[in-house]
C-alpha cells in the first residue's frame, strides 16, 4: 500500500499570515520524505483562504531542489485554468529537477468564483479539460505539443527541455462525477477521489471507472484509485474524536461555502448536473447530518483505528493509494504535524 501527503494550503479564517502557511506546509513536506511516505500531493486553487496555493508545479520545483526520493504530485493542475502548452513545459521541467519523481494529477475545477476570477466559462470546463488533457498527454510522449480544438490551438511546437519520459504509467484525474470518471477512464488516468460518500456507495463509481477502463485499454492494468482523507491521528481515542468533529467536520464547512453546493447556480450549470441533483437533497437532510456522515467515512482516530478503518475499506474497495491531509480547517499546526509523524510511524508499518 502506497501513502502521500495531501497538501491543501488552508488558511482557514486567516488565522496566521501567509509566510507562516507556507513554512508550516514546506516543513511537513519534507518531513514526509524523512517519515516514509511515498509520495506528496499539491493542490492548486486561487484568490481564497480556501486553498492557498495557486501554482502546485512551481511549488513542487521548490520541493524537488529540497528532496531525494519522494515523489511530486499535483493534486490537481485544473486543466481549464492553465494554457496546455505550459502546462507541459512545466511538468517537463519539474520532472528534470527530481529526477523522474513527477506525478501528473488533473481536473476541471468546481468552484464558480474561481472560474469568474479568470473570465471563463464554467458551463465550457467538459470540453476545455478533454481538449488540455489529450494534447498534454501526447506531447508529454512525443516532445511535440499541437492542438486543433474548439478552445485551445496551437500548431506543432517542440517542447523543451525534452520530456524525460511519458507520463501515461503515472496520472491521475480527479473523478467525483458521472462524467468525470468516464473521462478519466478514455485517458488512461488513474481515478482520484475525495472521500466523502459511504464506502458501498463509492463502489458503484469505482466499479464503473475499472469498467470502462477495462474496455478502453484492455492491455494495460487498471491503477489503484487514490482516495484522499481529512485525518486526525491521535494517541488519545477521546481526544482524536473530538478533534476530528471539530476540524474534520469544520473542513466540510468550507468546502460547501466555496463551492456553494447548496446553491441553485449548480442546477442549471452545464457538465455539472451530478451536484444539481444533489441541491434539493443535501438541504432536505440538512447540513448536521451530511457533516456527520462526512466525518465518520474519513480515516481518523487512533493508529490502531485508522489501521482497521483502512483495511475495512480495501475489503469494500480493492486495492488503493491513500492519501492523508493532516492540516486543515484550522487545526493548530503543530498538532497536525505530530499526527503525521504519529501515522508514519504507527499506520504505515501496520499496513505495509
């Protein structure tokens, strides 16, 4: 079993100034390295205390000048946001700096306000993402970046430095939706999800991904899915609880305020109808019990907790990559730090 580091940047109420953010993240991330984890995952976000790293390739360039072994992953470049061709360039050069250890994780982004801060059209991210993401695929092969689409076009350009290698062996995609799994599935990509519905019922969407990607490329394996967890580890059973319905629970809070999953926009946006449906029933069941349905589906509690929590999930799930965000919602750093050297020494031995 592998384990990443997911690195979200929250800044939750900007309880400390950003130069303090960002020590407080670098210094777990390399701390990741000296604990064992294979690898680090970076997201990418803008304009909010949300989520305060707008550029994960240039911060995973920085990491890499900093590291030796673990590996480099964005977690996600939201491919609508980002000009294709840049996108390769960078992860060229990033994977140059470390040496091979670059992961490409991609997505399309959900937030309106962030699709408004850049003047695009969120009703446009479908074809925007399965344009960006074929084109940097190929030229992540081949060396030669060419687009012809609706949005993105460019005639055939060589890329440098030269790509080390194709990344087709290790990306990702964020699937959450329908259709983001189908499209995850037609790439080749791995499928990375968040965890947040029950394991039963995030096996249908994970049956259907290996599905679909069984029929697409029936000579390759199907990857492990990556699923990502907002965790608290906790020597103290008491205390990990209360900890985890504080901040865990506190972390759904912000999600649903930044992404206004609650508001009508969402029923008539465009590639987004998944989350329209769900408006009339996450304010019929009421916001206490999807955050309390939220926090018992994540992987908190003591070592020995979490240890059976995740072998209870590959029982339901298969195999899969877990990835543990420990900083979040507020939570003090230095506790969130002690429970990522409390996981790296108890779970992972545990369960490797």
């Amino acid at each position: 079993m592998q384990f990443g580091l997911l690195q979200i940047f929250q800044n939750h109420g900007s309880a400390i100034d950003d130069a303090g953010l960002w020590r407080e993240e670098i210094a777990m991330a390399l701390d990741a390295e000296e604990l064992g984890l294979d690898s680090v995952w970076v997201v990418e976000h803008h304009f909010r205390d949300y989520a305060a790293c707008p550029d994960n390739l240039q911060y995973l360039a920085y990491l890499a000048g900093r590291t030796r072994r673990i590996r480099l992953a964005t977690g996600a470049v939201i491919l609508p946001w980002n000009d294709p061709l840049r996108v390769v360039e960078k992860l060229s050069v990033l994977d140059h700096l470390s040496d091979g250890r670059a992961i490409f994780g991609m997505g399309r982004g959900l937030a309106r306000r962030e699709y408004a801060g850049f003047g695009i059209d969120m009703e446009t991210s479908r074809e925007r993402f399965d344009e960006a993401a074929d084109s940097i695929l190929d030229a992540l092969d081949t060396g030669w970046f060419e687009c012809n689409g609706r949005y993105y076009q460019r005639e055939r350009t060589e890329i440098r430095p030269r790509p080390r290698a194709g990344f087709r062996d290790r990306v990702y995609a964020i699937a959450m939706s329908p259709d983001s799994v189908e499209a995850a599935a037609r790439i080749g990509a791995g499928m990375a999800i968040f965890s947040q519905a029950p394991w039963p019922t995030a096996r249908e969407g994970i049956d259907r991904y290996r599905e679909l990607f069984r029929t697409r490329h029936p000579s390759k394996r199907i990857p492990p899915v990556l699923t990502a967890d907002m965790i608290v580890c906790d020597d103290d059973a008491g205390r990990a609880e209360e900890m985890a319905r504080k901040y865990v629970g506190g972390y759904l809070l912000t999600v649903f305020e930044h992404y206004e999953l609650m508001s009508d926009h969402l029923k008539k946006a465009r590639g987004y109808e998944m989350y329209g449906n769900s408006v009339e029933i996450l304010r019929a069941i009421g916001l206490d019990v999807v955050v309390e349905n939220y926090t018992q589906v994540q992987a908190w509690g003591t070592p020995e907790m979490i240890v059976e929590k995740l072998r209870q999930r590959r029982e339901m799930i298969g195999d899969f990559i877990f990835n543990a965000c420990f900083r979040f919602a507020g939570i003090p750093g230095d506790y969130a730090h002690r429970g990522l050297r409390l996981f790296a020494e108890k779970v992972i031995p545990a369960l490797r």
